[in-house]
C-alpha cells in the first residue's frame, strides 16, 4: 500500500520538522508515505549541507519570508508558487536499495506520466540533453535556475518543471520534491495528485490508499518544530 496523507499547512520548520518525522518514526509494518502540503507564509528551503551567506544573497530583497534548512540536501528552493510533495519509502524496500539517481528517476518518471495525461509536456533530463550534462555543479545552485540529471523539464525550452531532494538512513529514504507552477500550463491539482500517485503506486507496486495522520509524540513534534525554528538551525553552516 501506497499511503496517501491528509493535506497540512504548516509554516517552514513545521514542514520540515513533519517530513523527517515520517521517516524517522516508521510504523511496523511499513509502507510508503506520500504526502503533499501548502505553506502559511512565503517561504524557501535550502539543503542542509549549503552556506546560509551563500542562501540570503539569493533571497528576494525587501520580502519577508520563511526561511528554514531541509534535512534533505539539494539547492535553494522558492516555494511562493510551487506545489510541494513528500514520498517516504521504508527501509528494505526497492527502491531504498537502489542507487540514488535510480529512486529519484522513478518518481520523476511518474510525474512526467501524469503530466503527460493532463497534456502537459514535460520530459526527464538525460545525459547528452544539455552540455553542462557532464560538467560537476559549480555551486549550490538556485533549484529551478537549471535543471540537473533526471529532473523534470520542458522538452521544447529545456525549462525545469520539476526537482527534489533526498536523504537516505538507517530508517529508509525522504525524498522532498517541488514543482514550480508557473513552468507549466493551468491544470486540475487535484486531478494531478491523483494521477501522481497512481504511478507512483505502479512504480512501487503499491496501491495508492487514503490514510490517516500517523500518531507522532506530540514532544518530539513541537521540539523538532522549535529546532528547526532555532538560529542555530538556520544558520547551521
């Protein structure tokens, strides 16, 4: 079974803080988790291992906005626009024991499908398709200023649709994926969803199934949120 989470709001650190949650705190027996979320204010996220001078020099000026480091790694990701999602896999599953660029294909794979189905055109990044293919990222990167290996883009215009960011450990693989909205054409979102999860579900070999919010310590909860809050947190690196 694919679970399939109710949507939240939440602002920056409680998004995060939730998604590791729901890797670190697996109910047995596991299953995937997919869960999509909107955000309380305007917001970024950027990857954990990225210098915090190197992220506020690429914030907007003058916007008040939400800021929080993932506990995924991955570039700086605006969020004012986009539509968020998150897939949780259990440790020992397929896809948890293939090679990262393998998982993150799989799901992208499936976004593109219901793209496609909505007559959007979207098309993965492969090798060969753009000549920095090849080259080594020079940088942390804004995340939709280019597109890397197997993210989602405009087949005609090269443009990024879509991207992610993973963490895998001892409890089994977070991957956090944004598709910014203004990159593709008006469609139904919850169509889209719908559309989304049922490939992830053939990709997963698992059915995709309306589930209720796991019961998470509600300690644990509010002290990851106040960690993630946390300057320290924040300007970690």
């Amino acid at each position: 079974m694919l679970q399939l989470l109710p949507v939240r709001t939440g602002h920056a650190a409680e998004n995060m803080a939730l998604d590791f949650l729901l890797l670190q705190r697996y109910p047995e027996p596991a299953a995937p988790r997919f869960r999509h979320y909107e955000w309380r204010r305007p917001a970024f996220t950027f990857g954990y291992s990225q210098k915090i001078d190197y992220v506020r020099a690429n914030l907007p000026a003058g916007e008040r906005i939400d800021l929080c480091r993932r506990p995924t790694g991955g570039g700086i990701v605006d969020h004012r626009n986009d539509w968020t999602y998150t897939l949780v896999l259990p440790r020992g599953h397929t896809l948890y024991d293939e090679r990262a660029t393998q998982s993150y294909r799989a799901v992208h794979k499936a976004l593109v499908a219901a793209l496609h189905i909505l007559g959007q055109p979207a098309a993965l990044k492969e090798a060969g398709v753009a000549p920095e293919d090849n080259e080594a990222p020079t940088g942390p990167g804004v995340c939709f200023q280019r597109a890397e290996f197997h993210d989602v883009i405009h087949p005609r215009t090269g443009a990024k649709i879509a991207g992610a960011a993973m963490k895998r450990n001892k409890h089994g693989l977070l991957l956090q994926g944004s598709i910014e909205k203004g990159s593709i054409g008006s469609i139904d979102w919850e169509r889209f969803q719908k559309l989304f999860t049922a490939a992830l579900g053939r990709a997963l070999a698992a059915e995709p199934a309306a589930t209720a919010w796991p019961e998470l310590n509600e300690d644990e909860v509010s002290g990851l949120i106040e960690q993630y809050s946390a300057s320290e947190w924040i300007n970690y690196r």
